[in-house]
C-alpha cells in the first residue's frame, strides 16, 4: 500500500515512473537481443537458423498475453496487476540469464514477454484514469522517450555486453531497474479500485491469442523461411481465419475480451491506426539503417547503434516540443499531419541520398529529424486516441492500441527484410535495395498520414492543454 499521510511522491509521477520502466525494458528487449544471437548460439552449440526462437518465442508472448490484460487490469486492480506484471518480466529475465539449454531460454523467453505484454496495457490504462485529458499530452511525452530511445539503445548496449560481459548480462541488466520498479511502485502507487470485471470470456482470449500469436510468427518468420515457405503460409492463414473469427464471435458478446466495437469510435480507431503504421515505418527504418551500416559500411553493432542514436535524440527532442507547445499550438489533427507527413518525407530523403559513399554527417542530421518527426506522432497519437473513450473501457482499448503497436514494429521489420531480399541485397546491388526498402517505408507510412486526416480537433479538444499560466501548480502538472 502507498504511504498514508503526508505522500512523498504523486500519484502520476508514480504511475509514470513504473510504467515508463517497464515499458522501456520490453521495448529495450525486442532489439538488444537480436546482437547476442549468434554468440547464443555458438554458447548452446546451435546453427543460427535456429537461435531465433529466442526472438521468435517473446514476440509471440508479447502478442498473447496483451490480449488478456485489459481485463486482468480491471479484474484484480491496475496497482496490482502492473507491479505482478513487472515483477514476472523480471523473474523471467533472471532466469534467462541462467538458462543452461536453448529450449530454457525460449521457455524464460516465453515468460519475459508475458510479463512485458501485459505491463503495456495495463500501465497505459493507469495513466489514463490517473490524468485528466488535457494532462496526458505531458505525460506522452515522458513515454515516448522510452518508446524512442529503447529500440535504438538496444543494439549499442547488446553490443557492449555481449563483447565485454556476456551473453548472459543483456537479460541481468534488466533485473535491478526491475526491482526497483517493483519496490518503487509498492511504496508510492495507490490502488485504483478493481472494477467488477464480467466473467472471463474464454473463446475471445483463445481465439485472440493464438490468431495474434500465429500472425506474428508468421510475419516474423516470413522474412527468414520466405513467404512462400509452408510454416510461414499456414502460420499466417490460420491467424487471419482465426482472427476474422474472433471479429464475428466477440461483435455479439456483452463483455469481450478484445472489444472491437471500440473500433467504430472514429478518433481512437484513427489515432490507432496512426500508431500502428507509424510503428511499421519507425521500427523498419531502424532496422534497415543499422542493417545498411553493418552489412554496407562494415561497421560493428556498437558502431552502427552509436550511429543512429540522433534518431533516438530526435525523439527525444520532438517529443518534449510536442507535448509542450506543438500539440497545443498546431491542434491534433494538423500536429499528426505534420509528423506522419514529416516521418515520410525524410525517410525518402534518406533513400534517395543513399550510396556506397554517403558521409556519416550527412546521415545523422537526417535521422534526427525522422526522430523529431516520429516524436510528433508518437505524442500525438497517445494523447488523442483515448479523448473520447470512457474510463470503463480504458483497458480494453489499451489493450486494442499496444496490439496495433506491437504487430506494427513486427510487420516493419518484416517489410523491409522482405524488399531487400526482393531487390537483392548483395555487395554490387545493395545499396539500391537499401534504398528500395526507405522507399517502401516512406509509402507505407503515407497510409498513417491518411489515417491522421481523419482526426478530428472537436472530438479530441479535451486533451488540448489550456494555455500554461504563471504559477506553480506542482500537484496539478506533471514535472518531467
């Protein structure tokens, strides 16, 4: 229980510490293990095409154990379930650290990514009943710097442990700033009242499950085995049957476990889809600029990630501009415009100023501003897409928006790995495979830009903050 009396620490700078700590570790853990997998290998004595079940087996986990957290949040307390939720990312990265066999460490795998699958939801359902609208743009802003400098922190740290340390220290590193989570939030946050959640809908969460855990296996998989292969094809059949199952069945029941009617709300249902093509765009951009350092430039994991940290700077930056003065001068409608329209036009400008040659310093004021972009809409579209969602259904339409973040970061990588085996990514070609793939990505995220046309700034004029007076209102604004 929170301290009763006098309390040290507000209830939103608690909310955001934990959340933001949990976040930024299973964000953190999508990207730095990817480094350590060859070394993983070599340690078990297995071919690499079989060490990516250890990316494979949390990504699937991620995915099935969003599904039922809006509900856990609202069955057993948001206080609870969070710091349980923490508490099992945690466990499940020390036991990674001391699994003795590969199929352990897919197993420990397995539980790190229930635990990070559903701290998201449930943190973010927190933060929405803890701040008034108008109060959530400041607090998106502290969340995206963890959703920014995670993925691209990922490769640099891996890199550094893995060839200083171990294998082993990439999933120890969790451990203490997850202690510290646990230990922080048990002190300082209040309980938000268990609501009288309906019975469990059993079908919804099967059928959600394993349709999201199938289609991210298969769009995990396809870039590896190719498309074509029969695991990838069936695996991405079977979801999307399994998942127009779980449209029909959970359209007709009174309580569902993934409540798509929320989908019919015109604000969320376009701040979510903004969400999920940036993320295809933000996480494949990544990916294919770290692989094109590497494989192109000859750079090391270290380097490549050091080289690409502006991109995190930029988010950083954009996102405190955002949450500060863009979002309330620019309005959200024309505020994600801007940065969905801006994260399009700079990744082109990166493709078509790609070659062999392409100064380094050339490069990083490029990718800081595709970061100062990104930021626009990852602040926009946390802010505005909840607007007009009801306190009751907060989880559940979290749970609905991590879905479509988390399927989105998966299918950006898939996306670009896929055009550049497509354009053929070889030593004489690659660079305009290279460029192919920004390309693809540049298009692809002007279908967020469409999305964001259809925002409206009446039906999210809530979350706009009032013009900032000249007082201090320390128990009413969140300090960063």
């Amino acid at each position: 229980m929170a301290p009763e009396g006098g309390r040290v620490v507000s209830q939103k700078v608690a909310v955001c510490v934990v959340y933001v700590a949990g976040l930024f570790l299973s964000t953190l853990d999508m990207t730095i293990v990817n480094v350590a997998l060859p070394t993983i290998g070599r340690a078990f004595d297995v071919p690499a095409t079989a060490v990516d079940t250890v990316s494979i087996s949390y990504l699937v986990s991620l995915a099935v154990s969003v599904t039922a957290s809006g509900w856990l949040g609202d069955r057993f307390g948001g206080r609870r379930t969070l710091l349980a939720a923490v508490a099992v990312f945690t466990a499940g990265s020390a036991l990674c650290g001391m699994a003795t066999s590969l199929i352990q460490l897919d197993l420990f795998r397995v539980l790190q990514g229930t635990g990070g699958g559903m701290l998201a939801s449930v943190g973010m359902a927190m933060l929405l009943r803890t701040f008034a609208p108008h109060e959530r743009v400041r607090a998106s802003g502290i969340l995206s710097i963890a959703n920014g400098l995670a993925p691209t922190l990922g490769p640099v740290l891996g890199g550094v442990l893995v060839s200083q340390v171990s294998w082993r220290a990439i999933f120890f590193v969790n451990v203490p700033v997850g202690i510290f989570a646990v230990v922080f939030g048990a002190l300082f946050l209040q309980d938000q009242p268990a609501r009288p959640a309906e019975s469990f809908d059993v079908a919804g969460f099967l059928l959600a499950a394993s349709g999201f855990g199938l289609v991210m296996y298969g769009v995990s998989e396809g870039p590896q085995q190719g498309w074509a292969a029969t695991p990838v094809v069936i695996a991405l059949a079977s979801g999307a049957a399994l998942i127009a199952v779980l449209v029909a069945v959970e359209c007709r029941v009174r309580a569902p476990m993934i409540d798509i009617r929320l989908l019919g709300n015109r604000l969320f249902s376009s701040g979510t889809a903004v969400m999920t093509l940036e993320s295809v765009t933000f996480l494949g951009a990544l990916f294919t600029v770290t692989l094109y350092l590497q494989d192109e430039r000859g750079m090391t994991p270290v380097q490549a990630g050091l080289t690409t940290f502006p991109e995190a700077l930029g988010v950083v930056t954009g996102s405190q501009l955002a949450s500060r003065l863009l979002y309330r001068k620019l309005r959200p409608r024309r505020h994600l415009i801007i940065g969905a329209g801006g994260t399009s036009l700079v990744i082109a400008a990166m493709a078509l100023l790609l070659s062999p040659d392409t100064s380094l310093w050339l490069m990083i004021p490029v990718l800081y501003s595709m970061g100062l972009a990104v930021g626009q809409v990852f602040v926009g579209t946390q802010s505005a897409s909840f607007a007009t969602v009801s306190s009751a259904s907060a989880g559940r339409a979290s749970t609905l928006f991590n879905v479509g973040r988390r399927l989105g970061g998966a299918a950006g990588v898939a996306t670009a790995t896929s055009v550049l085996v497509a354009a053929g990514s070889t030593p004489t070609v690659g660079a305009s495979a290279y460029r192919a793939a920004f390309l693809t990505l540049a298009a692809v995220n002007l279908l967020a830009l469409c999305a964001a046309t259809r925002v409206s700034d009446h039906e999210a004029a809530s979350t706009i903050p009032p013009p900032r007076k000249n007082t201090n209102t320390k128990e009413e604004e969140l300090q960063p």
